[in-house]
C-alpha cells in the first residue's frame, strides 16, 4: 500500500486509494458503517489520551476552500487503542507499545475535492482547549475509490471513552477513511536532588527526574548545563527504567573543589516510530512530514550551589597531602613488592633449574648405565658368534677330509678296476 502524505496542519495522511469496501482503518464493527456497494463514504479515526476531559472527536468536512463546513458529526472515543486497535500504525508512526486512545468515523461523499478537520470535545461537545485542532486539505476523492487519511492532534499535558457513523447525506459515490490521532508531550513531574541543591566541598550529586509519558511513547532525555564551571565528573547514568507511561532516570556529576553556582536543564521529548527499529523524536517527526514547528517536549531548570568555607577547603588540602603521601607509600610498596616477587621469582626458577639439572643427570646416569649393560650383551653376543665361527670352520676341515678320504677311496677303486681290466685282456 502507498502512503499519502498531506502536508497541511499538524495532519498526517497514511491512507492509499482502496478499492470499495476495503475500509482497512475502519477500526469499528458498527452496522453504521457503510456496506461494499456502489457507494462510498468518509472514515476517520482520531486518538486521544486517557484521564482527560477528552469526550469525543468532532468531525468537519469542507468542500475544498470553504470556511463553512457541510457536514459536521460528533463521535464518542473508541474502547480499543492505537495501534493495538489498528495494527498497520504500529511502529509507523506509533510505537508498537504505546496507547493512543481514539475515535472512528466514516462518511460518503461526492467524488470532488474535500478539506477535513478533526478537533477533539468534551462532555458538552466543546472543543477542548489544550488540544490543536488537526486538518487536511485538498483531498482528491475519486469514485469507487477509499482515502485512507491519519490525523494526529497535538495536545497539552492532560491535567489530572465508542461508537461510528456516517453522513445521511446520499447518492455519494467516494470514501475517505481517516485515522486522526492525539499526541501528548511527555511530563516531567518531579526531580529529586540527592543529597541536595545546596552542597560542600567536596561536592557530589544525583539528580533523578520523574516522567509521566500519558500515551507510553519512549522517551528521550537530554541533561544540559546552562550555567557554571565544567564538571569534574559525569554526567553518568545511574538509572533508567520505563514502564508504561512512568519514566525515571537519575544522572550523577561530581564537581570541582571551589564555590560555584550551577544550573542544569533537563529536556525530555517522546518518540515515534519509523520502523521497529526507527525511532524518531516526535517533534522531528512533524516537521519531517512537513505538519510545521510543534512542541512535544517539557523542561525543568535545576539550580546547584556548591560552597568551599576557608577550613573546608584546608581540610581537602590537608586530605590531599595525605592522599599523595599515601599514593607515593604506596607506590613505594610495590616497587618493593616487586623486587621481593622479582627475587623470590628468580630463586624459585633457580631451583626448579637445579631441581631439573638433578632429574637429567639420574637420567644420564641410567642411560649409561643401560648402555653398559647393551654393550656388555652386544659383546657376550660377539664372542659366541666368533665361537660359532670357529666351530664352523673346524666342521669345514673335518668335512673336507672326509671328503679326500672318499676321493681316495674312489681313485684307489677305479686303479683297482683297471689293473683287473687290463689282467683279463
């Protein structure tokens, strides 16, 4: 869905042209409400806060460039919250945990030109002062076609809500359908000074502010020195939290020793969204989308005196020369620490050196007491393999004079053979 921007006003147009009877912001079961027919109409939904004398939303309807409206409709609030009510402003622009109470409206309406305004009421169906009144102009309406239109009124802190309708004007053939909603600033209802605004040397503060956000926007806080000397410290979070729409955050700051007068002021804005992950200060909001300069912030000046009296200030410089006595002893006693662990480093290396000199000469006293032993078998294995050799040998002589004695007998046989040849011949 493309969005369309209207930039008159404070008004924030969300809607897209929708085909008939998808009323996709209606936010309203009533059988008030237009049927998907050849007809169209006008819906518009305005948010407002709790806990004020917000009644109702008042709903105005120009053609464009008239001073007098043609219609005019009062609605009480709706029971369901932005954007639970209406998931597709959740984290656009709303964030998706905030409550935005609000009214719902849709009218019928000529294919044409159209201004629309959206101005919350009270009980008595005045208009409540503390609140702008929030308008859109030149809406093109075209027939058979839906304008979605978001309206966000900008009201004043609240000091201390259902039902739709349309027109009975007929034969229209266009739809509007607007989602108006009410944004309140953040309030900053108390600042606690721990342990006070008026201080000694030497000199530490908390400051924790208190906000009440009435639609449970996140918050963002600035702390801003206006006047006095630099701190010597801070400013350091100390605690944040924010639950629904009550908000703390305390911030620490430790000053100079010298009397001084200071003031702070503590700024804090709400957010919107522009993503899940993209917020954006409210006001930043409103001027980005082109709605003007509108204020949705509350400040608070903080005053702190410090004071250093003559004997104070001689106590902190007595303090001081102990403190750098104290530092140089103790800095003293570590490089004395570290000779003594340097030493006793050393003389525990040197053991462990002779610890292991000892370990390895063991060790080469056995390897050569196991070589002597190899040697001595190595030789005992020598001596029986000459032995061996020697038996060898000796078989060898009495196997060859075997061997001349056969010979013998064989030569002395044939000599015999012979001569008994030769004797028969």
């Amino acid at each position: 869905m493309k969005w369309r921007r209207y930039r008159n006003g404070i008004a924030f147009i969300c809607g897209a042209l929708l085909s008939v009877g998808t009323l996709a912001c209606s936010g309203t079961d009533s059988d008030d409400n237009p049927e998907p027919t050849e007809t169209t109409g006008v819906q518009m939904t305005i948010d407002i806060q709790e806990d004020t004398n917000i009644d109702g939303i008042r709903f105005s309807f120009f053609e464009c460039g008239e001073h007098d409206p043609w219609l005019v409709e009062d609605q009480t609030l709706d029971e369901m919250k932005l954007p639970e009510g209406m998931p597709q402003f959740g984290n656009d622009p709303f964030d998706e945990d905030s409550e935005h109470l609000y009214a719902n409206h849709v009218q019928a309406v000529d294919p044409g030109c159209y201004d629309v305004t959206v101005e919350p009421i009270d009980g008595d169906g005045d208009p409540v002062a503390e609140c702008q009144e929030s308008a859109v102009t030149d809406v093109d309406v075209q027939e058979d076609e839906t304008v979605e239109l978001l309206l966000v009124s900008q009201c004043d802190p609240p000091e201390d809500s259902d039902s739709s309708g349309h027109s009975d004007k007929p034969d229209k053939e266009g739809v509007i359908d607007a989602t108006g909603a009410v944004n309140h600033p953040p309030v900053i209802q108390n600042v606690k000074v721990d342990p006070s605004t008026t201080l000694t040397c030497p000199a530490e503060v908390e400051m924790c502010a208190t906000v009440t956000e009435p639609d449970a926007d996140p918050v963002v806080f600035d702390w801003d020195q206006l006047e006095g000397p630099q701190p010597v410290g801070g400013p350091t979070e100390t605690f944040f939290e924010q639950d629904g729409t009550h908000v703390e955050k305390c911030i620490a700051y430790e000053f100079a020793d010298e009397t001084a007068d200071y003031l702070f002021e503590i700024t804090v804005w709400d957010y919107f969204m522009e993503g899940e992950d993209d917020p954006i200060v409210a006001e930043i909001w409103y001027e980005q989308e082109g709605f003007g300069d509108i204020e949705s912030r509350d400040q608070i000046t903080v005053p702190i005196s410090v004071e250093c009296p003559e004997d104070v200030l001689d106590e902190i410089e007595e303090k001081d020369k102990d403190d750098k006595k104290e530092k140089k002893d103790d800095k003293k006693d570590e490089k004395d620490k570290k000779v003594y662990d340097d030493k006793d480093k050393k003389e525990k290396k040197d053991d462990k050196k002779a610890e292991e000199d000892k370990e390895n000469k063991k060790a080469d006293k056995k390897d050569e007491e196991k070589k002597a032993e190899e040697d001595k078998e190595d030789k005992k294995a020598d001596e029986k393999d000459e032995e061996k050799k020697d038996e060898d040998k000796e078989d060898k002589k009495a196997d060859e004079k075997d061997e001349d004695k056969e010979d013998k007998k064989a030569d002395e046989k044939d000599e015999d053979k012979k001569a008994d040849d030769e004797y028969r011949g």
